[in-house]
C-alpha cells in the first residue's frame, strides 16, 4: 500500500513538472501562472503545493531537469563524441519541451530574481569528461586546459542557440554548431584531428565555412551520441558506448 502511494505521487510530480515545462515553454515565466500550470497537468491545487513550493520552485526543477529525457553517453569517448552530443541537443532543442524549457529558464532566470548555477555545471561536467577522453586518446593540444575550456564551450553553445532561438527559432542551431566548432577546433586539437572532424562538420552545416562553394547541410537527423555513425569518408563506424537517460 505504502509503495503505491509512492510510485503515485512519483507519477504525479512528473505529470506536474511536464506540464509547467509546456506552460513555461509557451507563456515564458513571467506569462505562466500556477493555475496554468495546474490545469496542463489536470491535477490539483493540493497536489501541486504538496510537490513544489511555488512557480520558482517550479522554474528551478525544469531547469535542473532539463537532461531528463535525453539519451546521453554512458562512457566518455572523446572529441568526436562531444561534438555528436552537441549536435543531438541542437536537434533536441527543436523538439524536447522539456530541455527546451529548462534551457531558456536557465538562460533568463536572472529576471526570474533565481540564481542557479547548477544547469551549466551539469553540462559542464559531461564536456569536461569527453575532453579528458580525448586526451587520454592524445587528441589534444599540450597547452589545453580542459576545466576552463569546458566552461568556455557551454559558454559559447548558450549564446549559439540563443542567437539561434532569435534568428530562426532554432532552426538553423545545428548548423551554428557545427560552425562554432569549425572555428574551435584548432585552438584545441592536433592537426590530424582537426582534418577528420572538420571533413565530418562539412556535411552537417559548415560547408560555407569550408569553403566550398556549397549552401549549409541541414543539421537535422541526428542519432543520439552512442548510436551508430556513418563517417566522413562513408564508412560506418561501430557503435560507441551504451548511452543512458540522464
């Protein structure tokens, strides 16, 4: 009996938590109210209260939450692995309320008057692990320093995608991506790295960059970072590891 009623109020706060990330998503914070929010998730009063505080309370497990749904890599793989796994939240971002709520929260939460560094220390662990990866694999240049590079790119993916949300409403994200890192990668990895993973950016939206005279691949598609990849030379690579929600 104890552990029905537990698993129900898991249910129940689940329910509420997607339903304020539609509500923030659509309305922004300061547009979405508790009753909103509470009428999405067909839920009541009582229950809202007995799970989350208030609205900010609310704001704050969106944006803490925000990994949930995604399929991230079990084990750091390196440098190819960050990239794919910056190109699947560009994708992600397009579709996933729930990211898409918690990342725009995280972004505008100093109006919220909520002060929550946690968001961009969570993706800046899962960056610093890859790159770890890719020095154990001597991917890296000698002189990088991995804590305040990781910082630096979730720094850099904030502003891509909200210079994206502006400009197209994400549309063109993954593309972005793929350009930021065009640019990044040399100031971080060795020539031959940098000659493999600029011949994989090519085909996912930096062919401008290149060069090439051809019109951006659209980044869309992407599988989730453990699956399976076809390679910029057209072979197929074997699966990288297992991958886990977050």
């Amino acid at each position: 009996m104890a552990r029905a009623k537990q698993e129900r109020a898991v249910r129940t706060r689940e329910t509420i938590l997607r339903a304020a990330a539609q509500v923030f998503d659509e309305y922004g914070f300061s547009g979405s109210s508790v009753s909103k929010i509470i009428n999405q998730a067909g839920t009541t009063q009582g229950a809202m209260y007995f799970h989350f505080k208030s609205k900010e309370d609310l704001a704050r497990a969106v944006m803490n939450e925000q990994a949930s749904d995604l399929d991230l890599p079990e084990q750091p793989a390196g440098l190819r692995q960050l990239i794919d796994l910056n190109l699947y939240l560009a994708d992600e971002l397009q579709g996933n309320v729930l990211l898409r709520a918690g990342v725009t929260l995280a972004v505008e939460q100093g109006q919220l008057g909520l002060r929550d560094f946690s968001p961009y220390e969570m993706w800046a662990e899962q960056f610093r692990a890859e790159l770890e990866a890719a020095r154990r694999a001597g991917e890296l240049l000698d002189d990088v320093a991995i804590q305040e590079l990781s910082q630096v790119l979730v720094a850099a993916y904030t502003g891509s995608q909200i210079m994206s949300h502006l400009r197209t409403g994400r549309a063109d994200l993954p593309e972005r991506i793929a350009q930021l890192w065009w640019f990044l990668l040399p100031g971080m990895a060795t020539a031959p790295v940098v000659a493999e993973l600029r011949a994989f950016l090519a085909e996912h939206g930096a062919q401008r960059v290149a060069g090439q005279g051809q019109g951006p691949v659209p980044g869309t598609g992407h599988a989730a970072p453990g699956a399976a990849r076809g390679t910029a030379s057209g072979t197929v690579q074997g699966a990288m590891p297992g991958t886990r929600s977050a």
